[in-house]
C-alpha cells in the first residue's frame, strides 16, 4: 500500500472562498475512486489547527505503479489544474507499506 499526502497552501483570493473551494475539491477528488486503477481510498479536508498549509489531500494506492498512474491521469490533471490556480505553496510525501 501506498499513502500520498499533499498539503497546499491558499492564495489570498482562494482562502476567501476556502469551503467552498474544499468542498469543490474534495469531491472532485472523491469521484476518482473507481475511476483511478489501484486508487482506493481519497480525502481532502481543511486545516482547522492554522500553520502555513490550509488543505490537505491524502490517497491510498494499492501500489506505486497506481501513484504513478494517478499522476498522468486525465481526470486528475484537470483537477490539478484548479488546484494550481488556487494555491501557492506545496508540500507532499509519499510512503509505502
């Protein structure tokens, strides 16, 4: 098993529309599921305990050959192309089981 976790920080005119945008986000990242091969599990929530990130993504894979096909993926290109319109800091982790 593979855990992928992604935190973002917002930019200024994103974190004046944060819930909405984390509710846009994590079900577009939800409706992977069953869509992404070997993805099985997905969350996006809010960092409610401040610090420098404000969303943060965690996914389980079945294995890295899945997280490297969830990178290339179209469905989930799109959705990091709003993600990239909306943040302006980034941090990930990747770890296997």
């Amino acid at each position: 098993m593979v855990k992928h976790i992604v935190c973002w920080k917002l930019t200024e005119a994103a974190k004046a529309r944060q819930a909405e945008l984390a509710a846009d986000l994590g079900a577009r990242f939800h409706a992977l599921l069953g869509v992404v091969e070997g993805l099985t599990a997905i969350e996006l929530g809010e960092n409610y305990n401040g610090g420098e990130f404000d969303l943060a993504l965690l996914c389980e894979f079945t294995s890295r050959e899945a997280e490297r096909g969830y990178q290339n993926h179209p469905a989930h290109l799109a959705i990091k192309s709003i993600v990239h319109e909306n943040t302006c800091g980034r941090a990930c982790v990747d770890y296997e089981l």
